[in-house]
C-alpha cells in the first residue's frame, strides 16, 4: 500500500543510480510512458552532499551511502511496496506499454515467482538470439539481463532472496550478480519462466561483455570458484583457449590473465574465509 495516495502499488520499477540531486534523469527512461503513471523506487548511491529527493507522490527516493550494485538491488527490494517488481538501471530506455506487457505475462503465469523478459538494442536488434515461445529460464539463464527481471515480491522476500554482495558492478566482483541470483532460485524451487516480449531498449552491450578486460577474468574465476571450487582452474584454462581460438586475445596475454584469475580466486578465499 502507498501511504501517500492509499492506493495498493502492482507494479513498481526499482531504479538504481548514482550521485544524483535531481530526478531529471527518469524522464529519457521513461520518455515513451507516462512517467506519473508509473510507481518508482529510486535507490541512489551517493554522498550526504549529493542527495535526490522527490515532490512526486509516485516516485520513492532512497539515498544510500553504500557502493555496489548488489547492495542497491538489494536496498530496493527490502523497501519496495510493489506486489511485482521490475529491475531497472538508469541507462535502459523503457518501451510504449512495457507495465502492461509484465502485468498480463504474471496474469497469464499465474504460478509464475519470476518472469523474465526481452531487450531491443539501440540498432533495433533483439539484444541475443532470445527463444521465441514462453519456456523456462534454465537452460540460458546466463544470458538474462537484470533489466529483464521481473518478480512477485512475496515470493522473493519470503524465501529471503538477495542478490550476493561479493558480485556486480561496484563490488569486488565486478560480475555475476545474476546468475548467483537465478542459482538461489532454483535452489528454493520458484518457478521462473521467459515470456518473449520486449519491454526495454538498451545499448547492444552491457558492462559485463568486455570477456578480455581484467575485471572480467577477476570475476569470472572467482565464479568459478564459488560454484566448482578446485574445478575452478579447469574452467579458467578452457575460457583462456576459447578466446585465443576466437581471436579475441593474443598468445601473449595466456600467462596475465591466467596470473589475473588466480588473483580473482585468491581474494574470493580471502573474503569467504569459515
């Protein structure tokens, strides 16, 4: 319920940010709907210098002094007052009826704890080559953007689902987030599914594409450790050759980024330490 209209809130869109003082930036996310008939959360991570406050009746503000976009999502779902909620980030552009396309698909799915959903590049491209019939998200749940996430709050809350602070933007770990999030799903059996409708636009790479940065390897061998433990190593040699095969690192960088991964797990041991 929304203390301020008294109205029961279906849908709220939970919006994570940074170092913002004015909510100027929702408007070319929300340039195709109607934005005050919208019920937002806005998580902004930032300094006591820097805060956003809102006048709108519609839109929540949260600041927080916290980094990590794990840590916001997280913030946000614990406060959101949404029977379903929409992950979102401030640099997705939101499609023509995008609330209404999310509220029939959990209408039509009834059973349905987490439907995720399609995204339009900027090219007018689907984002990757997506299934084109609702089915489960099982077997490509790797694939799925945060922004794509959409979930009945009980359900989510209820099972105490959060997303793994250690991972994602801003946090050791600058990657994984989601599928430790979808593994959490299908560890407490909620039933996620994929219903082929777009409902986001966004550039046609995300921050976790670039497979050949540093970054990238740091995380992903510490993923590999979390889920495979001494396999590990394995995995990171297999993704090491993979990509000279593809053309996509030299030779020369197998050592560094072997070293670089190695580092990735020696600091996942270190902060998970029993």
């Amino acid at each position: 319920m929304d203390n301020k209209t008294g109205t029961e809130v279906t849908l709220e869109i939970l919006v994570s940010t940074m170092n913002r003082n004015s909510l100027d930036f929702l408007a070319p996310m929300f340039i195709n709907n109607n934005i005050f008939d919208l019920n937002i959360l806005v998580v902004n991570q930032t300094s006591k210098d820097c805060l956003l406050i809102s006048d709108s009746p519609n839109i929540r503000v949260i600041n927080s002094f916290e980094t990590g976009l794990s840590k916001s999502r997280n913030l946000a779902i614990e406060n959101t007052i949404g029977s379903i909620c929409l992950l979102a980030d401030d640099d997705a552009v939101y499609i023509e009826q995008f609330t209404e396309k999310i509220l029939h698909a959990f209408k039509n799915n009834q059973n349905c704890d987490v439907i995720t959903f399609k995204t339009l590049t900027t090219e007018g491209k689907p984002y990757w080559n997506y299934p084109n019939k609702v089915v489960n998200v099982k077997s490509f749940y790797r694939k799925i953007l945060s922004i794509e996430i959409a979930f009945k709050t009980q359900s989510i809350k209820e099972n105490n689902l959060k997303f793994n602070e250690q991972f994602g933007l801003g946090s050791t770990f600058q990657d994984g987030e989601n599928v430790f999030f979808f593994n959490e799903i299908f560890r407490r059996n909620l039933e996620s599914k994929f219903v082929p409708e777009f409902i986001v636009e966004h550039k046609p790479y995300s921050s976790s594409d670039n497979v050949t940065s540093d970054n990238y390897f740091f995380a992903r061998s510490a993923m590999y450790y979390k889920s495979y433990g001494i396999l590990a190593y394995f995995y990171i040699i297999k993704l090491v050759f993979s990509l000279i095969r593809k053309g996509l690192i030299p030779l020369s960088e197998v050592i560094p980024k072997i070293k670089t991964a190695i580092e990735g797990i020696k600091k996942y041991k270190e902060l998970n330490k029993k």
